[in-house]
C-alpha cells in the first residue's frame, strides 16, 4: 500500500509540464494503471470487509448479517468468557491453547530451524539431497500434514500400536485423545511442516554472512561455540523477525491443522481462535460473536505486525 | 466506461430474458449426498424427474454433516441466485424462511394431500406462517441401539428393556471381554447418544419439556442430573480410544464383532447394508431401552426457494415427486430412514424399516414424536450446538459432575436464545 500512494504522490509533477508527450506521459502513468485493479481489488476485499466485520460484531446478527447496531454484547459476551476457566469456556480453551500453541510452535520451529541450519552449514556432503528433504513437509497443505499426523498419533493405528505389536507392550502415547495435551500434537505436527521452511531462512542468512568476520574471530581464537553465540546468531537478527512474522500468522491462521488432525479435540479442547471463529458464524449461527472474535484476532496480529514494520521501516533511512 | 459496463449488463440480462420467457425445463439442486449410499438413493429421483422431462443440475457439495453446503447456500442467497431447491435441517429452512427467500407450496401441498400425510411435528419445520416451504424427504430416528447378533449370542443376552439391564448387558460384554459400547467421541455423537437416556431416564413428557420446550425448570432438575450420571455410566463400557472417532467407523466396530453395541441414528443401517448384513440375522435393532413408543426424529428436507415464474413449474414437479408414495419408499429403502408420510406401504423396507415406520405411525399419532436436539431440531443451532459442547466436555471430564453439568446446561441454552 504505501508504495502505490508514493507514486501517486510522485507523478503529478511530472505529468503537468506541458512538452511532455504522449508516449512518455503514458510510461509515466502505467506503474499506477499495473498497480490500480490490484490496488482496488485490495482496498474492497481486504479492508472493506475488514471494516464491514468491524461493523458486524456491533450487531445482532444471527444467521444473516443485521445491519442494526446494537452495542458491544458481543464483545461483552466474549469478555465474560475470557474468565470462565473452571469448566472452560470454548473461548477461554481457544485463546489458552492459541497461548501454549503460538508460543511452543513460534519457539522450537526457530530453535529447531536455527539448529538444522548451522548443522547443514557445515560444509557437509550431500547438502543438496538433504536440504529437499527437510523443506519438503513445507509443500504439503495443513489437512495432508494432519491428516498423517492423526494417523501416526492414533493409539489405535499408529505409533502406539506398532510399537505394541513390536513388544513394547508398555509403551504409552495417548496424547490425541487426552483433553489436556492434544494441543501439543498440534504444536509437533505444526513444528514437522514448518521447521524445515525456517530452516531455509536461515542457511540463507548464515550463506550471507561475509566469510571474513568469521576467519578474523577464528584468527582472534574464537571457539566454534563463541563464534556462534558472539557473532553469527546477531548478525541473523533481520532473519529472526522474518521468520518470527511468517511463523506467527501461520500460528494464527492455522485452523485448518486443528481440524484435519483432532476434529476440534475431545470436547473441543484443540480449538483455536480461528475454529472459534468458523463455528460461531456459520454453525451456530452468532455472525455478531465469530466477527467480534476475528476483530479480536485481527487486532492480535496487529499488535505484533505493526512494531514489526515499525522497526522496519525506522531503519531505512541509516 | 462504467455507462458502457451497464449498457452491456442491461444488454445481456435482456437476452437472457427472452431465453428464459419459456419455462425452464431445470431443476437446480445444492445437496450433500455425495456418498455412494447417498448418491444412489438420490438417482431415483434425478429418474423420477427424467422421466417427466426435466434436466438435473446438482451443486453437490461434499462433507457428511452439510456446514459447507450451509456456506454455500449462504452465499447463493446473499447473491440473489437461488437454486431451485436445496437440502436443509430443521432450523435452517425456518431461518431461511424468516429471512422470506423461501417459495410457497401450499397449492401443491392441498393438492397432495400433505397435511394430513406428513407427521405434525415434522409440519412445524416444512411450513413456515402457513405456507408450506420446504418439502420432507425422509425421518431418522436416533434412539436406536445397534447390535452384533453373533456376539449378543456370545454373551448370552436379550433384548433390554430398561436402563438397568442395558446396564447388565454392557457387563456381560465386558466380562466376555468385547468392547460393550462402541462410540465415537465427536460432540455430535455423544449429544445423540444424550438424547436417547434423557428420553430413557425423564420419559417422553420429560424429553419434550426440557429439549423442545427449553423449560429451565425441567433443565435444572434432578432428572437431567440422574439423566447425566445414567450418561457418565455409559461412557464407562467404551474403549479407551474412543475420542475423536468417526461414527460410521464406530458402526464398523459392530459390524465386525469387535463391539456389542452402538446408539446411533437409523443412519447406520446404511453401514450393515454396505457391508451385505441382513437385520434380524447378522444385527439386530432395538428401540434404546426405555424409550420404546417415543420416536426422536431428525428429517432431511429440500427447502423450496422463491425462484422467477419461469422455474416454478420445475420447482412443483420436484416437490411433488419428492414426497410422492413411490419415491419416498424406494428412496428410504436406500437411504436407511423411513419415508416422511405416514401412508406409504411398508413392503419393500426390511424388518428394522418395518419397525421404523410403525413407530412413527404410534408415535406421530400418540404425541410421542420428538425433534432430536442433537441433531437440531430440538432448538435452533445455537442452543444445539451449546448443548452438544457440555454433553461433550462432560463426556471427556473438563466438567466433572453432573451438577456441575446442569449448571452448565442451564447456563450454556440461556446464553445462546
């Protein structure tokens, strides 16, 4: 967006000189005529309809939009929930797992993808056959992933099983199927797809590092270890916010896992706020409380995108 | 540019017009039965409708329990391009109706004679303020019990009649070391199963004030709670593996012995026919012990939408077929339901069909018949699904009594009117 409203910024200036012809005032006007469906398309269909579910979760609508505002009850209703823990409310279970998952999901795809890279950077043979191998779990779609992981966890068909019909009858890996920990097979499922993809991110850093500071540490008697706790992991912070973004909006976003893996858990334990969200306005038919949860979760995203570009963009100028 | 675009839409919804000034010979149709079972049963009427010159066009959307059909429709009708008629539940047709995108039938349907075949209790969701809007396609009843009959032998047992000896049953399952009850932890199931011991332990006035009626006095009293310990009873004869589990691989587990029994919808008589199991010798179907007499139904319906002159003609002509003798018997001999009227012969159905169809004759007849709150048509979605989702915490121990489960019950219905 601000490249677009840059340009038309720029232009005009250009374009009022009255000698210009018209070949060269057309070259001039056709980044904005490229970038004009687009731009609208996005005006409309992302921050119309955003402002359009703004404008919902003041309603009462049920199971058709309602244009009359009626306040925040919604929001109210959300509010309560929040707090109500024993037994848990689906939003209460929605925002905790969203917690556990966001953070254990967001923190071992950077550990694990850091780890994997800096070993893959070694230097060692094979590097093109194995690297495949590990960004391969990032083509496959969130359903497939979970799908194959609901298989293997299934006490009754994977993992378990096999290792009981192997002999390792005390063997026990029920998780799955337990209220209190089928968010963790959420989390190991998320970390298989998308660590790998982490990993890429960051063997490109650590390729982009200038080969010389790392010699003069060497030279300076720098253990391996130092070398990358002193040197190489600073000079990756810009990877580790574009890898902190992509994994936090894949963690907000992922429904689609929660669904194929647990089907929403045992009595909805799995649930994130995006299931929350997908139940409440089109099952149940509350379009007022599932808009008012995805403000909720627009605003969640905000919260962390916009100190992101922020920091961005304040570096530029240097 | 944007005189021209209009010109050019004018233009064309012009042409289209004089297209359509004669009658559309189409029956557009958005439905969810795209299984094997589902899709045969459905033939029958794309052949019906043949027969009498109108073409076919399904907008089939895939997925068992229709929330994605439901999308689609939604969109459709946000969009003004009503299909000619579409499958719905319960609630829908009346929201849809509400909402006054719904058709008028009622011609027809004195025509045919509707009002006095169809069920009453099924009326109050095919006609909305009079009109009839929706025409009936089959009734399902959910307090079944399905059982294996090689291991009922087994075990030495007999049909039960009361909660108690369900009880007892389950125990000689357990000692003869079979899985006693086969269910699949989704909260859908567990509310089915819900339905039948509430309908069991209250009996039908009970049922019909609590999960109809939505009296609170009735949700709060000791009945719902013993009906919830007679629940958490249940839940004891499952496997450990249970939690997540799809119904029809539950209905799979009867089939092959390696469970006693399982509540279910008459659905599953679709999974013993696939599987080449005839009632009476490989399974046998009883009433859920207690409720014998009641009949707790959900029904598919196909919602009639208010579309241009020019495709009522279809519209009638499907309606018609669809609830006409010959289509809903050989439909639900197919489909494992019972036909929707209550005067269609019983010749072709099987012996569980036979006894389906008598039940809802009694029951339609005697005031005993129920609209499933699990499967929506007890309340609205709202209210079902708060339901479903304490039926199903209860079940997998986030609420721990039942006390504490009525509360919840009580609270979860309140907040969702």
């Amino acid at each position: 967006m601000t490249t677009v409203t840059t340009q038309i910024k720029l232009t005009p200036e250009h374009g009022a000189r009255p000698d210009v012809s018209m070949r060269s005032r057309l070259q001039d006007a056709l980044p904005k005529i490229v970038l004009a469906p687009s731009f609208a398309i996005t005006i409309v269909f992302v921050y119309g309809f955003i402002l359009w579910t703004v404008y919902l979760s003041f309603t009462n609508s049920k199971t058709f939009p309602s244009y009359t505002l009626t306040g925040p009850r919604a929001y109210q209703r959300l509010w309560r929930w929040t707090f109500e823990s024993d037994p848990p409310s689906s939003w209460y279970t929605s925002i905790t797992n969203m917690g556990i998952f966001g953070f254990l999901y967001i923190f071992i795809c950077l550990a694990l993808g850091l780890f994997l890279a800096i070993l893959l950077d070694q230097k060692i043979r094979g590097e093109g056959v194995l690297r495949p191998i590990y960004l391969y779990p990032m083509a496959l779609s969130f359903i497939v992933t979970g799908v194959a992981w609901k298989w293997f966890l299934d006490p009754g068909l994977g993992l378990e099983q096999t290792l009981h019909q192997w002999g390792w009858t005390s063997f026990h890996f029920d998780w799955i199927k337990n209220k209190d920990f089928v968010i963790y097979t959420v989390v190991i499922a998320g970390v298989w797809q998308a660590s790998g993809f982490i990993m890429a991110m960051f063997l490109a850093g650590l390729r982009g590092i200038d080969g010389e500071i790392m010699k003069a540490a060497q030279i300076d008697g720098a253990t391996t270890f130092q070398l990358y706790r002193r040197i190489v992991i600073p000079l990756l912070r810009p990877v580790f916010l574009s890898a902190f973004i992509v994994l936090a909006h894949l963690a907000i976003k992922s429904y689609d896992l929660v669904v194929a893996l647990t089907s929403g858990g045992p009595g909805g334990s799995a649930w994130l706020p995006s299931n929350f969200m997908y139940e409440y306005t089109f099952k149940r038919n509350e379009m007022a409380v599932g808009s008012a949860s995805a403000v909720i979760m627009l605003m969640t995203i905000t919260a962390i995108i916009v100190p992101y570009l922020y920091s961005e963009l304040r570096e530029r100028p240097r | 540019m944007l005189r021209k675009l209009l010109i050019g839409t004018a233009l064309g919804s012009g042409l289209a017009f004089a297209a359509h000034a004669q009658d559309v010979k189409e029956v557009e149709m958005l439905h969810w039965w795209t299984s094997g079972g589902e899709a045969a049963a459905l033939n029958v009427l794309k052949e019906d409708l043949a027969k009498q010159g109108f073409a076919w066009k399904d907008v089939p959307v895939a997925g068992g329990g229709g929330d994605a059909a439901m999308t689609a429709l939604k969109a459709m009708v946000a969009a003004g391009n009503y299909p000619t008629a579409s499958q719905m539940l319960g609630y829908t047709v009346l929201d849809y109706a509400a909402a006054g995108v719904m058709g008028d039938l009622t011609e027809t349907a004195v025509k045919e004679g509707w009002d006095k075949s169809v069920p009453a209790a099924l009326q109050k969701f095919s006609v909305y303020d009079g009109k009839w809007v929706a025409a009936p396609v089959n009734v399902h009843s959910v307090n079944w019990l399905w059982i294996n009959k090689a291991v009922m032998d087994k075990i030495g047992g007999t049909e039960p009649k009361t909660f108690d000896e369900f009880v007892a049953l389950l125990d000689k399952a357990k000692a003869a070391g079979v899985i006693p009850l086969a269910l699949g932890g989704q909260n859908w199931q567990e509310a089915t199963m819900f339905d039948s011991v509430v309908l069991s332990t209250g009996g039908p006035e009970f049922y019909k004030k609590a999960f109809n009626d939505l009296d609170e006095e009735q949700l709060k009293s000791d009945t719902m709670k013993k009906s919830f310990d007679n629940l958490a009873k249940l839940v004891t004869y499952v496997d450990p593996n249970f939690s997540g589990r799809d119904w029809n691989l539950a209905t799979a587990m009867v089939i092959k012995g390696d469970a006693l029994v399982q509540v279910m919808g008459d659905w599953a008589k679709g999974e013993f026919n696939a599987a080449k199991k005839t009632p009476g010798t490989d399974f046998l179907c009883y009433r859920f012990p207690g409720t014998d007499g009641s009949v707790v139904y959900n029904s598919d319906m196909f919602g009639m939408f208010d579309v241009p002159e020019d495709r009522k003609a279809a519209q009638v002509a499907l309606a018609t077929a669809t609830l006409s003798k010959s289509f809903q018997s050989a439909f639900n001999v197919v489909k494992g339901s019972v036909p929707a009227r209550t005067d269609v012969p019983d010749t072709d159905f099987d012996a569980c069909g036979k006894k389906g169809m008598a039940d809802l004759k009694a029951a339609s007849e005697g005031g005993t018949l129920f609209g499933s709150l699990a499967q929506g048509y007890g309340a609205p979605p709202a209210v079902a699904n708060a339901y479903k989702d304490v039926v199903s915490k209860f079940v997998h121990g986030q609420i721990k009594t039942s006390d504490e489960a009525v509360t919840q019950l009580v609270n979860a219905i309140e907040d969702a009117k």
